[in-house]
C-alpha cells in the first residue's frame, strides 16, 4: 500500500523539461553547415538527447520513466551538446564530429532503446551523417593547423 502512496505522490513531483527551442542550434547550424537533408536526420534523430529541443512521448509523462527520461537527456547533453555549440573550442567541435562518426559506424547511435520507439536509422542516413561529419570536420582540422603553427 506505501509502494502505491509513493508512485501516486511521485507523480506531482516533475522533473525539469529540455525545452529551450532551436535557437540554440543556430551556431552548430551556421558552423557544420548542414544540408536540408542532414538537418532533417539530425532532428528526427539527434535532437531530442542532443540538444535544448526535445519532444518528449505521452509515457514521459509518468514517473518514474519520466525521472529516467529526464537523466539520460541530462547525459546525452553533456555528452554532446548542439545548443552548447558556440562555448566548444575548435579542437572539442571536431572531437565531438569524430566522436559521433564512430559512434554511427558501430552502430551505437541512436540507442537501441530510443530506435524501439522512433525506428532505426537507415544505413543511407547514416553514411549521409558520416559524409557531412567528415566533411565539417575539415575546417577544425585546418584551424587546428595553423593555430599550432
């Protein structure tokens, strides 16, 4: 019966929501220069963990998945961090690009529990993420260059 009281009290004390708009992309935007279609993967798939945006689902609205929803989007953020873009140095954007091709040619992300629910990413979505990747990668490499010049 207590078991039963805590889940129902539990219930009126929510965790804080990641809700702070795409504004905060409009640095990694304007510096990775994705396209259109880059864009449109990175948000179906990428946002809701990896920036200040997320959509969350009906059940997030229970505790104590909520609680769980709202750590992993906490760890996934500090992992990295889209809205966070601007305050990265050169030499973390490109870690963090590199990071995110290897973690898409191991097939680590998405994680297997987000891709239950909003399906798995194609192998072309991926390769087009590993070739846009790669690709923003080259001016930290090169600014990375001539400033250790």
């Amino acid at each position: 019966m207590l078991l039963l009281v805590l889940l129902v009290v539990v219930q009126f004390i929510r965790p804080e929501k990641n809700n702070g708009g795409l504004e905060g992309i409009t640095a990694f935007k304007n510096d990775t220069k994705p396209s259109d279609e880059v864009f449109m993967i990175l948000k179906k798939n990428c946002f809701d963990c990896h920036s200040d945006t997320t959509k969350y689902p009906w059940y997030a609205e229970i505790a104590p998945v909520s609680y769980w929803l709202a750590d992993h989007v906490k760890e996934g953020k500090g992992d990295f961090n889209m809205a966070a873009w601007e305050t990265y140095s050169t030499k973390k954007k490109d870690h963090k690009l590199e990071e995110l091709v290897e973690e898409l040619e191991k097939g680590e992300m998405p994680l297997d529990f987000y891709t239950w629910i909003h399906g798995k990413l194609s192998k072309e979505d991926q390769e087009t993420l590993i070739q846009w990747a790669n690709l923003a990668r080259i001016q930290y490499q090169d600014e990375l260059k001539v400033s250790s010049k």
